[in-house]
C-alpha cells in the first residue's frame, strides 16, 4: 500500500490596502470586514479557479484531488492548505499568483511550508499571536492618545486562547 505524502502550507491573505502595512485586526477593528464574505469553501473554490486559470486541466486534476483547506480565520486572513507533496510548488505559485478574492484585490502571502500539519499549526499560531500583539499594542497607544476605546488584558488574553484553540483543533 502506497501512502499519500502531503505539504501543508500555511498562508496570510492581504487585502490590496493592507500591503502597506496595516495589519488585518486593525482592518477588523476599525469596521471594516473585507474577508467576512469568505469562508474555508470560498477559499477552496478561489484556489481551485486559479489553479484552473494558470494550469490548466490538466494542472488542476493533478492537484484538486488532494486538495483541502483545513483551516481559515477571516479575522486574521490565515489559512492552512493540505496539497499533494508532488504538486505543492503548482500551489504555491497559483497562490503568489492570485490577485483577487471575493471581487477585492489582495495578495497571499505564503508564510510556511510543511510535511506535517503540526509544524504548520505552529507558525500559524506564531503569526496570529504577533497579529493580535501588534494590533493590541496599538490599540493601547491610540487609546492613550484618546483616539480608541481601551482594550483590556482581557481582550487580548481571550483572543491569544481563542486564536491557539481553533488552530489546535484542527484535525490531525
């Protein structure tokens, strides 16, 4: 019996407005929502087409069988994928290629590429912990400068434990 080998990459979708350099709390904060409209489905189905559109039929049916999206937070625009380990390169450049999700533009960043979802789960958890301190270190500054309401300990401690425990659920 032959195993499947698989990579698991981990992504940060950024709207077109946040590549210079806000970050998506910030983007979530201030009201506006530019990722509420996608989910892990919607992700699936942008990837797909853009896999399609770059690659081919053919590109697309050595890919989209192992194809899965194990996990997306529209908060902080990370994902992790799960592609076949032959093909994982056609992914990535399908992703670096994408310029629009949900009818806005964006970029992806691909932030890690992993064998195991382990080491993938992570980073994912190292970059949304820097997302949500960034986002709240200048929420405390704009509050002091009287711009912002103020964010508690709270708010940050229920964020950093919500954000691990939908990561760390991910089936393994």
């Amino acid at each position: 019996m032959v195993r499947l080998k698989n990579r698991y990459i981990c992504f940060e979708l950024q709207p077109q407005a946040q590549i210079d350099g806000t970050d998506s709390l910030e983007r979530a904060s201030s009201g506006q929502r530019p990722n509420e409209a996608l989910s892990a489905r919607s992700i699936h189905a942008l990837v797909r087409e853009q896999i399609k559109l770059n690659f081919g039929d053919s590109g697309a049916g050595l890919v989209l069988s192992g194809l899965q999206v194990k996990y997306f937070s529209p908060q902080t625009s990370m994902g992790i994928l799960r592609v076949p380990r032959d093909h994982y390169q056609m992914v990535s450049a399908a992703l670096a290629l994408m310029t629009q999700a949900s009818k806005r533009s964006c970029t992806i960043r691909i932030r890690h590429v992993s064998g195991t979802i382990k080491k993938c789960q992570r980073a994912a958890i190292r970059t949304d912990r820097e997302l949500i301190v960034a986002w709240y270190l200048k929420q405390q500054t704009l509050s002091k400068a009287g711009t912002a309401a103020i964010t508690g300990d709270h708010v940050l401690q229920s964020m950093l434990k919500e954000s691990e425990s939908q990561i760390s659920a991910l089936e393994l």
